[in-house]
C-alpha cells in the first residue's frame, strides 16, 4: 500500500516536524509498533524518483531498463491495449484559431463530449500500415498511440508550452530513418485533427456556448512501450492493481496486473476513502496473492503546498489502514513512492518510511510510524528494488540461491 | 569537508573508545546535534579505500571505471597539465654509485633544487613522437608523464624496492606492442637520467656536501590519464579543492575544479589549521557552489600509528568545525574518506561516520560525532557514491526520474 508523496520534511510552522509526524495516525502507529520498520530509496539515495519510475522500482523493474517516458503507462492507464513497440503519447485537446495559433492549450479545460471527438482521431489513415489509437483521458488530456513497424520515440513534442504560438513542428531527435517517419505522420496528424475537428458537433455547440472548441491534437512525451515481463510471470502471483490515475492503473497494466477502480476514487483529497477502504477489503477476499494500492491525495496536496490539506488527509488516510489492518494471514506493506514535501512542491530524493507486518517478523521496538521513527527500525535502510525479493521471502515463496 | 583517515577502531588503551570518541571535538558534536548522521561506505562495506579512489567515490565518479593508478593524480596534484590518453608515474630522485646500484632510494631526502634536476629531464628527446614531461614534486618525490601515440600503462617499475640493487628493468606487463614500446623508451629514460644529472650542479655540491646526488629517476605507479566528465559538467556546480596534498590536489585539478592551496598546510600533523580555516572561510565568499576540502594530518598519525598524535589532532581540527558552522544557507557534509586505525597503520574498510547539515533536514537524535554515535543517525548506511546524488537532491538541483 503506497500513500503517494506522503513523506516530507520538517517544517518550522510544525515545529520541525513533518505532516506525518504531526497527523493524528493512530492506526498507522499501531502497525509501526507491532511490525517492522525501515527507511526506503525508491530508486537510490538522493535520486528523485516520478511515481510511475517507483512504482516499477517497488515492483522489481528497474526503470533504468524499462522506463521511456509516462506516455506509454497513461495510455494503458486509460484502457488502451498497448503493445511492446507501441509509441505512445500524452496528449492534449486544445484549440487553434484560423491562423494555427493556439489560443488555449486546454480548449477552455474542456470536460464534456470528448469521447466523441477521440472517435474522429481514432483509427485515422495517415500512412500505410501505421495504426492510429486515440483515446480522451480525463479533462483536456487525452493519449494517443502508433503501432507499426519502422516507428521511434526519439521524437520532439508538439505543444508549444505557452498559448500565443503556432503547434512547434515536431523534429526526429536522432538520425534514424523510423524517427524521421514518426515525425512526419506526428505532424501530419497534428494537421489532420485541426481540419477533422474545427466542425465537429461537440465543438460547434462549445462555440454557441462561447467556450474554446478541442479542435486541435497536441501530442508530447513520446515513449515506447516497454517489454516487461508480466508480473504473474516474474512471481507467480496473481495481482490486482487498486489505484485512482492513469499513471499507477498503467503501471499496473503494463505489468498485467488486473485493474480494479474504487467507487467514487478522484486521486484527490476529495476522493472516497471509505469507498477506497472497501475495495481493498472486497478485492482481498477475492483469489489474489497480492495487491498494489496506491493513494493520490498527499501527493496532490504536497504538489500544491497546502500543509493542512496534507495533514488532514494523512489523518483521514489512516482510518483505511485501520480497516486494512484487521486482515489476516497475509504480509502488509505501508510505504511511499516518494517523498513531496510541502516546501518543495515537488518530489525530492528524502527516503520514505516503510513498515512490514506479518507474522513472524523480527518486531523492533519503533511505536510510531513517521520519517524519523522508521530510520530507526530493523530494517534500516533499504531500496525499492528489495521490497519484492523481501515479500517473496517472507511469503515463503522465495527459493535458495545455492546449496 | 573529508578529515582523511580520522575514524578508527575501538583502542584497549582508551578504553574501548576510538580516538574521535575521545578526542574533545564540541564543535563536530554540536555539528552532529544539528545535523543528521549516518555511516559512509566510501566504496563498498569492507572494500579498503585509498584517499584518491575513496574521493572519486564521494564525489560520484566509479573508482572501478576511472582509477587506474595513481600516477595521473599525483601529477596533475604538481601541476603537469595531464591529458586523457597521458601516462604518467610516480618517481623517486635516487642515488646510484658508478655501478648503476642504487644506494639511496629517496636521494638523501634532497629537499632543495628538484626543480633545475627536473628541467634536465623535462622535454628529453627519447623517441620520435613521444613527449617526456618531469616535475619535482615535494622531497624526492617526481612525476613523470608519457605523452604520444602508441603508448600503455601496462608496464612494471623500475624502483628495486631496496637499496643495494640495481634499478629493475622494466617489462611490458601484456602482449601488446604499446607496453612494449613504452618499456623500452622508460628503461632508455631511468638510463639517460643517469648521463643526464651524474655531474649536474646541484649535484656536484650536494656530493662536496656529503649528501647522495639524485641522479637517477626511478619511476613506478604507471597509471592512463583516464577521460573524467568534468565535475562542473556533471552536476552544473563551479567547484573549488581546498586539499594539503598532491594525490588530494589531483583529484580536484582532473575533475576540473579550481584549487587552492592554504598558506602554511603541510598535510601533516603540523600543518597550520588556522591558516586553512581562514582559507575556507574565504573560499566560501567567493563564487562557487561547491568546495572540496581535505585535511590529512590524522591520516598521517594513522599511518604512523601514534595515537596520542591523532588525538591531538582530532581534538585541535575541531575549531576548523567551528569556524565552518558559522557558514549559513548551505549544506554542510563532515566526514573521512575512510578508517586509518592506529592498530593498523593503514586504511581499513570500516565505514566512516558522516554528518550533513543544512536547512529542512530530518534531523535525529545523534548528540556525539563519532564512528558509533553516527550509526544511530536517521541516514542509516550509505555508500560514498550516494552522495553527490543527496547533495544534488538537497539543494533542489536533482531533476525528477519520472512523472
């Protein structure tokens, strides 16, 4: 179970201490007391790590190997069946003006009718044997993926970052022939989809309401979909994937994991922990031998820098793990992909506590669960890339190297 | 800032305590208060670091990738403007009678007028195409640098080791023609410096003088000038040496930083530590993000395995701590390139105790700088090349692996 950007670092208008420290985490600090307690290097010491790169890190993947960019685990994220080789993209709906300008990057953060305008992009011809895949994410984001043969990621992005501008031609980062030809049926589709959509009904009916029209396709971050060995391969587990984005529910995907959406889950402070709390206890009984959960909120409010919202949700997070806490017979994990302080706005390289409760375990004598109480705990210092080979030996799972 | 060789092992005669632990340091432990504390690993758990390949470690260059010797190090410590691709050697001035035995390894530990021998031997024509470059160092300490095509470290050295014998003739140490050829022009080089300074000046009245000429070169320590990513490239930092040593100075002149030497610094147990807390201090207003420092007296006292020196030492470099700790807004980092314990009297693979201080750091409840105390501290066990990784992520200069 990974609460998403939950560990911090101290701040003065907390004493010197972190929003961990200071939320009111009782059952958190049970599981600290009657587990084992640790520190944990996502990737390394001091490297900062994306939740999609720590994920797979915690996963046992390492994302020096695998990771090309986030475009390939949003597009799984949102349903589409991507392929190793695949190229994928994030993308955004925005609006053009007469003369190619982009006036809004965002079409006016549009949140209605985009389903119906990805249809028009999707399965476009642009090129022989080149298949084109656009699916509408949340807002104004939308994934678009090519598969073909003779395809590259080493391509620039099309979004020219501020409105004002004209699309910036997209150019092959390196000298191969397949990231010339991406580049071209890129540009061509950035093209198309102006002409394809400037009359679409959904826009049509936008301008009446004097809102910006997505009538242009902005696509960036190319990245080409890893070969990953399936999860249930590398362990022998059977896996669910509870998770509230497009990011983590790609990762999960990518690693073929099944998906599993919690009613009323935003990936916000304003999501639905009871009904994320049931989800997991449901999807427990079911037949897997392991889940991955994540839970956005922290992240979101350590991102905007609102330390009460952080606290408050650390607080309200704790009531799932006390719910968690009642299952039995199985090896519980509570840690972060990274930490997102609130000083910072951003990940930092900041190791994240991490606690085991199981059976059997080599309890030490930490009581509260927190950055600084975990750095004293019997696990010391670990990374991510341990955390699998650990749960595959404590699950008895694990088999002898050597004699 | 590296205090070489400072940590130790337990002592009967203290006790069971360790020099650092005994030495009155308030300023290291006020440090250690404030700070958070860890162990280091400058390579690896029980890998004996030198002070070069532990350095290169710390400051994230793969000693395994880029050491090979300390030739190239010590020369570009002196001066010599070493190139990649330059092979370069530690030598002694020697003494040899008429029979080409050498009598005085170290010629008398001549001390005045390396510099007119040197120039005799600098720009000697031996061979077509291959540039001989010879600086005196300190004492009878030399270096001397191959330049050219075609040329290897792989070769032996000519030092006997013992007085009484004649040089060693040097041997390729593979197959290849390049160690050949640069054996031959080495064997013709320890052989012309004989011709060359036998009835040099300063010879001739060190011999009225009773005192052994240096008249012969005695190379050793063959090492390639290895091709290192420039330290200001690598993290975008403008760095500056401050080091007492030439091994140390080298290390700073190869990876490009600025160095600047104290008045006064001996890199002995004498060396004039106000002098270098002063040249810190001024260092630190100038316009660098990065400062290297190193101080080697308790290295020294190890080799020498005289305790009471090294705690002496200890106890008198803390003022050094003192006058540091008065620097604001940066991130401070206190520790040893590895253990030299005065049972020893040479490096061991004991982890280092290791001090970061700096604004917003989760800092523990370490009170004391020492080898045990930091075991305590909230960074646990790092390794040497975690380092710059954690600077790079404290001062907001890491970029986020990931989204």
């Amino acid at each position: 179970m990974i609460i998403d950007g939950m560990a911090d670092r101290p701040l003065e208008e907390l004493g010197g201490k972190t929003p961990l420290e200071v939320a009111n985490t009782p059952n958190m600090d049970q599981m600290a007391k009657i587990g084992i307690n640790g520190i944990m290097d996502p990737i390394k010491p001091g490297i900062r790590p994306g939740s999609d790169t720590s994920h797979l890190s915690i996963l046992g993947y390492d994302p020096y190997q695998v990771y090309t960019g986030r475009g390939p685990f949003e597009a799984a994220g949102v349903g589409v069946e991507v392929r190793p080789g695949d190229i994928a993209f994030r993308c955004n709906f925005s609006t053009s003006d007469e003369d190619g300008i982009i006036i809004d990057r965002r079409a006016g953060r549009i949140r209605e009718g985009t389903s119906l305008i990805a249809q028009k992009i999707n399965g476009i011809n642009l090129e022989p044997g080149v298949e084109v895949i656009f699916k509408e994410s949340t807002g104004h984001r939308a994934v678009l993926v090519l598969r073909g043969e003779g395809l590259s990621d080493q391509v620039s992005d099309a979004d020219p970052k501020h409105e004002g501008k004209v699309p910036k031609e997209i150019v092959a980062l390196d000298d191969s022939e397949e990231a010339q030809k991406t580049a071209r049926i890129l540009n061509e589709l950035v093209k198309t989809s102006y002409e394809v959509l400037k009359d679409h009904p959904v826009n049509l009916e936008r301008m009446k309401n004097k809102e910006n029209p997505a009538n242009i396709i902005l696509p960036r971050g190319a990245g080409a979909v890893p070969e990953v060995q399936p999860f249930h391969e590398k362990y022998g587990l059977k896996a669910a994937c509870i998770a509230e984005t497009g990011l983590i529910l790609g990762i999960g995907k990518i690693t073929g994991m099944d998906l599993i959406e919690a009613e009323g889950a935003t990936g916000g402070i304003d999501t639905d922990l009871n009904s994320i709390g049931r989800c997991i206890m449901d999807t427990a009984t079911r037949n897997y031998d392991f889940i991955l959960i994540n839970i956005d909120g922290a992240d979101e409010s350590g991102h905007d820098g609102i330390l009460k919202e952080k606290v408050d949700f650390l607080t309200r997070v704790d009531s799932v793990i006390g719910q968690v806490m009642q299952l039995e017979d199985v090896i519980f994990i509570l840690t972060a992909d990274h930490s997102t302080p609130i000083s910072i706005m951003d990940h930092t390289g900041d190791p994240v506590p991490l606690i085991i409760k199981g059976p059997a375990l080599r309890v030490d004598d930490v009581e509260q669960f927190s950055e600084r109480a975990a750095a004293k705990g019997g696990l010391c210092r670990i990374r991510g890339s341990d955390v699998m080979n650990i749960v595959m030996d404590l699950t008895n799972r694990a088999t002898k190297f050597g004699a």
